[in-house]
C-alpha cells in the first residue's frame, strides 16, 4: 500500500523535493492518527472501569459509545446497539415523551438531571438516574449527547420502606382514642392527631400553629400554664393534672392531661401531652355529689321517717325503726305506691346505718377498687406515652447512623430502658441462616453477658420458621428455645425478625423476662417498630457504605490515572530526549567511533520508546481479549539462555548474583515464546530492580505432574505444569501484596536504583499469564519474595 501510495505521489511532483516534502507530510498524519487512536483507546478503557453507565449519542439520537458497564446495567453489547436510537433501544412507551422534553431542555441549558424507567435486553425494568450533558464543538456546534445512567432500585426500595414505616407509626398516631399534642416551649401546637382534633371539633389545620390555651378552659388556664412550665423545669418528669378543655361549640371536655417534656429535633424541648377523655367520670361524681345534697335536705325536712325507691318502684331495703307506730302511713303509702311491700324507717336508723361498721367498709372498699382503676389507667396512659417517646427517640438515634454495630446496639439498649426488661439481646445470622450469634446486647447485672453465644437454628424449627417466614414469636415456657445458658431462667420472651428486601431475615431483636412479667400488646406493637427501623437503618448503611466504597475506588482509580499519565509522560519524553540529544551530538560529531555511539544511543532510546508503547498497546488488546498469541513446541533448555543472557550486563554492574536451576533434561513445553519470554523478562527486570547491590537472584524451572504441587486455583489431578520460580532478595510490605498486580500501581520507596516505572509491567505479566491458562503466586517474607507462575505443558 506505502508503495502504491509512494508512486502515485511521485507521478504528481515535479521534482524529488516536493515528493520528500509529501511524502513526509503523511507520514506525520498517519503518526497522529496512530497516537489519536490510541489515546481513544486508552480513554475507553479507563471509562470501562467507571461503575456507571456512560452513553454517548450524535445530535439524532443515535448511540456512537456505550462503555463496559452499560453493557452490564442494559445487557446489550456495544456492537448491538451502536448506531441505534436510545429511545428505541431501552426507553419504555411512557418515556419517549419525557425523553423529546429532556432532549430539548439540554439543548437550551446545555445540561438536565432526571428519573425515568428504563428497560433492559430481557425486557425487565428499572429506575436510572440520570445526568444528561450537549456535546459541542470548539466553534460551538452541536456534536451530540453523553449521559451518565445509574440504577435507582435499591434507593427507590429504601425509600418505600421508610415511607411506609412511617405510615403506620402516623396511623397509629393518628387512630388512638386519646387526644395527642405536641407543644414547643411556648406552647404553640405542632402536632395534633386527627382523633384528637375531632373531640374538640376542630381540624388539625386549625389547630396547628395556634397557642394550646386556645382550646383550655378559661379558669383553668393559669393552671395549664403553671403545667407546662413544670414540664419544661424538669423534663425527667411526667406531670399530670385534671382540667377542662372547650369545644370549638362552646361545650366543655374534661380531661385528666399527662406531659412530659422531651428534646425534638433541633435539640430544643418539646412537650408531648397524652389527654384522656375523663368527661363521663365527672358528671358520675357530680351526681353522686348531688343525690348526697338531696338526702342531707331531706332528712332535715322530714325529720321522723324516710325511705327510699329506685326508679322501677322496687323498694330499698331500710332497717325499719318500728312498724307499729308507723302502721297507718304504712297502709297510706301502699294505697297510693304499686310496690310488693315498703319498708319504713326512722331518719334517725338510717343516720345509724351510714354510721355503722357495715356502711364504712363497703364504702372503703368501692373508694380503693375507684382509686385502683384510676391508677391502673394513669400507669396505662404514662407507658403510652413512654413508649411513643420511646419509638420517637429510637427512630431518630438509629436513623442518624450509618453503623450497622451502632444501630443494633442502640436499638438493644432503648429497648432495655423503655421496656424494663431483665435481658435484650440481638443476632445476626449467617447467609446460610443455619445460625444464630448474640452480637449486641442490654442486660441486667446477674445475669451476665451472651455476647459472642451461637445459636443452632435447627435446634428450634418451630420458633426459627415463625421468624424466617417473616413473624414474630412470643412464649412463656422453658425448653421452647436453644438460649444461651442465662436465658434458660427467663421463661418470658418475645422475638421479632429483622428483614432485609434483598437479603430476606438477617438477623432479630429479642426481649427475655422473668417468670410472672407479661409482654402485652402495646409492648409487642413497640418492639415491632423499632425491629422494622432497625431494618430499614441497616438497609440505609449498607447502601451508604456501598456508595463510599465505591466513591473511594473512583477516587483511588483517578489517583491511579494521574499518577500513570504523569509517569507515562515523563517515560515517553525521557527517551525522545535522549534521542534529541543523540541527534543533535550525531550532527556535530566527525569521529566515526563518536558518530557509532550516538547512533546505538539514537537505536537504544527508540527501542525503549517502542517497548512502552508495546506494552500499553498488549495491555490494553489483553483486557479487550484480542491479544494474539502464537503456540509452538518451546525447548526450554535452548531458549532459557537467550533470556538470561541481556540480564547478565546489569546484574555484574550492580554487583548483584544470578542463581538458575533447571534440570538437564528438561521436556519441552507447547507455548507462545513471545508471551513466555516478556513473563520471565519482566520478573527478572523487578527482580533487578528491587534488590540492592550485593543481594541474591534466583529463577527455577521444574516440571510437575499436577496434584499437590499444582498451584493453579482448581488444578486437574493429572494436568501437568511447568512452574517458574524467581525468587530475589527484597521484601514487599503484607499490606501491599494485594494489589501489586493492579494496573498503574508501584510499590512506594521499594526502588533502591530510581530507575522509575509505569506501573504496567506486573499488571502486563498476570494478564499473560492468563492469556496462557496459567496462574501467578507471590509470597514475600523475612526479607525474600518469590513469584511463581504456573504453566500448562500443552496450551
């Protein structure tokens, strides 16, 4: 083709000069072509490693670049869709309108961000995030499209738990039969629930944002008033007191209103105030109050007799004071009362029978049962409102933290302190889900601590399966469990599950007790909530972890990026200024001998400038799987020599001793040379460049049947290797062992000749060593590190 090429231009040049000058003109246009294309190369590969999807279209729409992970998140190869239109390609019917809008606001503002569903190759579907960018020239022309896809499922998921979380716990708010206010410090409503606003025959708009007196009695406002401040000077405290409230009607409520004051939010205090509807309880005490009333002014009026009905007629049994006096007005009253029989008394008798003994006891023991009842509700409200502050404060601590040890651990402890419990504990299973281990936990003095104690989930089938099936178990038996030995004292427990939507039940929440001790329902609906706030905690960290891991590897891989161009820059100008000078010298030169050594310089510093560039240019055809290679039979007895001999110069300069050991008659392998010799060149060339004068080199061959010497990852029992060992006297730090087989990556301050490096020639050796259907192993120790490379006899 050159040659062609080279006639055609002589036929149209008038003289040699001008076919020089032409000739010469293209070859520096097909140099800049070659160095274009492989700086395309290069950008492909290192947005290959991007975890996000970049997509690049022309101003029609049409796909002109799709990197590696697209093809991942899409399932559609490059060359499947390139040249195809984007909206055909993955956008689903609902969003071709979207993508027309969108299409135009990026022409407008240059850039736009948005949400669509898109599909897959399989024709699932997903939520992308994505981040669209207008391509233009240096003239400003539209050139195109790229935008930046990123799979929205997993948030979109965390976000519907949370949102549904929170229904309930506002559900349950809003449905309890009590009136719940939420008061700032001057007792301004911030909250109130629906039923709540009904009783005072409002709605919560109208009362949120208004002073709480606004719905308080007017004499007992001072009182309230004097409640809140009481609350507020001492928040440890709950403070109850009995007033009366006014319907938006004028009509009057009472309630008994329990407060307790607690840090909101921004840390300030709020008042949380639970009121009880206490309405009926004080019209029966008024009534009683007044029939007391009536019979005090009757027994003034009638000072003599008295008795007493109820309202069918029947007659109230009074211990008659004498029925023959009062034989005559006790025939008038049955003439004019239906009643079977009337007994008449004294109003003096009945003096003495509210005086006697009988009267006393039977009125002591109804004014105890009222007074228990009255306690038992005041302690039900004060655990309501506990527990609601509870769930509040737990919600908030755990949903604040993206550790998954500090949201289990605080999860454990709030539980402990809200519920009273003897022990709570909480486990994590293993992905097998075969067992159980008591990570965290809250417990009380003797009974010692589980932390660490693995539970058989086989042991209990029927309390596991309840909670792998996504229920909860509750039990008041010993032997029901496999518990740790300072469980097996408390028969009382309940467990709840801890589900994760992609990873099914991780793990549980568990409250033991003493015998005697009952876990009701509203402990139940608590210990609930805080296992799905738990659960929704822990899905929150592990996507926020996901994300910084994988932030910190694009930032770790930008470092890389830099570091490389900044080597690789420097490794391309250093010989170009070697040969510049060569040149220039070479000019100047007379002597024949000078003139030689400037030219095997100029030959040297362009074979150095080549090798770089091969071995970025094999890197890359590696990892794109289009390296060729070329089998032969390798006799390594006669190939060995020509490797070892170009080391022999640096290593007798540095002082440094070569050791090789292979056995005389060793068979010969079916390989690539090539690939084989630049393995071995490259582990050699480390080798001398890692070990200091003075210290020791040394490569091994060995032939090996497979089996226990095998190093490969799954070798065949009968599969024979060949390994290469070179062993040399440096030592690489543990932590760096794990990568230095990266791309671009350099062992810091290892380098005792500063001979610099590109950080390619490792990563070049595993990927031949892959391309050969071997594998590589380093050990590095006591101040020696080997490399061996395990290779198929027969590729």
């Amino acid at each position: 083709m050159k040659l062609e090429r080279a006639q055609r231009l002589r036929e149209y040049c008038r003289d040699e000069a001008a076919f020089e000058g032409l000739q010469q003109i293209f070859n520096t246009l097909e140099a800049n072509h070659r160095q274009a294309q492989e700086q395309l190369l290069f950008l492909a590969s290192v947005l290959d490693q991007v975890c996000h999807a970049i997509i690049a279209t022309d101003k029609d729409g049409k796909i002109v670049y799709w990197n590696g992970y697209a093809q991942m998140l899409y399932q559609w190869q490059a060359e499947e869709v390139m040249g195809k239109s984007i909206n055909e390609t993955f956008a689903t019917q609902v969003n071709h309108h979207q993508a027309e809008a969108t299409l135009s606001t990026v022409k407008n503002t240059g850039s736009a961000q948005r949400e669509w569903v898109a599909q897959r190759k399989d024709g699932s579907q997903f939520v992308a995030e994505v981040s669209d960018a207008v391509l233009r020239d240096s003239s400003g022309n539209l050139l195109g499209f790229v935008g930046i896809y990123a799979d929205a499922t997993e948030r979109k998921r965390a976000e519907e738990a949370l949102r549904k979380s929170e229904e309930r716990y506002r559900a349950l708010y809003e449905e309890t039969p009590s009136i719940y206010f939420t008061l700032d410090a001057g007792g301004t409503v911030l909250s109130v629930n629906a039923f709540g606003a009904e009783q005072l025959a409002y709605t919560p708009e109208e009362l949120i944002g208004q002073s709480f007196l606004k719905v308080v009695y007017e004499d007992d406002k001072p009182a309230v008033r004097q409640h809140l401040n009481t609350c507020l000077q001492q928040p440890a405290s709950v403070s109850r007191r009995e007033v009366r409230k006014v319907r938006k009607d004028g009509s009057l409520l009472w309630v008994r209103q329990v407060a307790r004051a607690v840090p909101g939010n921004d840390g300030n205090l709020i008042v949380l105030m639970l009121c009880e509807d206490i309405t009926e309880q004080k019209q029966a005490q008024e009534a009683r109050l007044q029939r007391e009333t009536k019979n005090t002014a009757l027994r003034q009026v009638i000072p003599s007799l008295m008795f007493q009905l109820d309202k069918t007629g029947s007659f109230l049994d009074f211990m008659p004071e004498s029925k023959d006096q009062n034989s005559f007005l006790n025939f008038k009253l049955q003439k004019k009362i239906p009643v079977a029989s009337l007994s008449i008394c004294n109003s003096n008798s009945v003096t003495n029978y509210y005086e006697s003994p009988t009267y006393f006891n039977a009125s002591t023991v109804v004014s105890n049962e009222l007074e228990h009842q009255v306690q038992k509700r005041t302690s039900q409200l004060k655990k309501s409102l506990d527990f609601a502050a509870g769930i509040q404060r737990i919600t908030d601590e755990i949903r604040d933290s993206f550790d998954e040890a500090q949201i289990l651990q605080t999860a454990v402890v709030a539980l402990h302190s809200v519920l009273k419990t003897d022990y709570c504990c909480a486990a994590v299973y293993n992905l097998e889900r075969t067992q159980a281990t008591i990570c965290y936990e809250a417990t009380q003095p003797q009974f010692g601590s589980a932390v660490g104690c693995t539970i058989d989930i086989a042991d209990a089938p029927n309390t596991y399966g309840r909670l792998l099936r996504g229920e909860y178990y509750q039990s008041h038996e010993l032997g029901d469990i496999s518990t740790p030995e300072l469980c097996k004292h408390l028969p009382v427990k309940l467990l709840f599950p801890i589900s994760s939507d992609d990873q099914g039940v991780i793990g549980h929440l568990a409250v033991f007790n003493r015998m005697g001790t009952v876990l009701g329902k509203t402990e139940i609906l608590l210990v609930q909530q805080v296992a799905n706030q738990c659960a929704i905690a822990i899905r929150q960290a592990r996507l926020y972890q996901a994300c910084r891991a994988q932030v910190e590897e694009l930032a770790k891989l930008n470092r890389l990026k830099d570091d490389f161009l900044s080597t690789v820059s420097h490794e391309l100008r250093s010989p170009i200024a070697n040969m510049k000078m060569a040149i220039h010298l070479l000019q100047a030169a007379g002597d024949p001998d000078r003139r030689e050594r400037y030219l095997k310089i100029l030959r040297t510093e362009c074979d150095r400038e080549n090798d770089l560039i091969e071995d970025l240019l094999d890197l890359q055809r590696l990892e794109a799987d289009a390296y060729r290679s070329h089998t032969t039979a390798v006799n390594l007895s006669e190939w060995l020599p020509t490797i070892l001999t170009p080391f022999n110069y640096r290593i007798s300069n540095r002082q440094q001793i070569l050791e090789v050991e292979y056995p005389p008659e060793l068979p010969p392998i079916i390989s690539d040379p090539i690939s084989l010799g630049r393995i071995v060149t490259e582990l050699l060339n480390n080798a001398c460049k890692y070990t200091s004068a003075g210290g020791k080199i040394a490569l091994s061959i060995r032939h090996s049947e497979g089996g226990g010497e095998s190093v490969t990852p799954n070798p065949s029992a009968a599969a024979p290797v060949c390994l290469f060992t070179i062993v040399n006297q440096a030592e690489i730090p543990k932590a760096e062992l794990p990568r230095i087989f990266d791309k671009f990556y350099r062992v810091p301050n290892a380098d005792p000749w500063e001979q610099g490096g590109t950080g390619l020639g490792l990563a070049l050796v595993y990927k031949l060593v892959e391309q050969l259907g071997g594998s590589i192993q380093v050990e590095s120790d006591a101040g020696w590190t080997a490399f061996t490379v395990a290779l198929p006899t027969h590729l």
